[in-house]
C-alpha cells in the first residue's frame, strides 16, 4: 500500500487521462482507503475545472519584474546551499 507522501508524488500522473490502467488501479486504491488523499484529489479536481474556464490575464510590468526578482532571489539562495 502506497505512504500518502508517495500518493502525492503521483497525483500528477493521477489526475493525467492518459494514465497506464495499472498505475490508475494501483493509485486509485490508495484514493478509496485515505480519505485526507481523497480531498486533496477531489479538491485538486475542482480547482483544476475552474482554472479551465478562465481566460489568460496580461501581468502588470511591475508584478511581473517584482516576481522575476523574488525567484531570480530564491534560485541564488538555493544555489548557495
């Protein structure tokens, strides 16, 4: 039996309609026995329909230089580690 840990690790490929039959079982089966995994799919599921539905939203030039300076940041920092 799948960890949650290792079911999130494959929720990608969960929620993929391509999935292999044997992988959807073998995740499907962890899904019908946790109920926390459960939510996170369902919740991811719903999320997912309504993101489908919204129309591409232009960036402000200052968010968007604001972010590429927080992640140009974050990289440095991890560089460093």
């Amino acid at each position: 039996m799948l960890t949650c840990k290792q079911f999130l690790q494959e929720l990608n490929d969960y929620l993929d309609p391509n999935i292999d039959s044997v992988t959807k079982v073998h995740l499907e089966a962890h899904v019908s026995e946790c109920p926390n995994c459960f939510v996170i799919v369902d919740t991811t599921k719903h999320t997912l329909e309504v993101y489908k539905g919204v129309e591409p939203q232009l960036i402000p030039d200052d968010v968007r230089a604001r972010l590429w300076s927080a992640l140009e940041r974050k990289m440095a920092a991890r560089g460093k580690q």
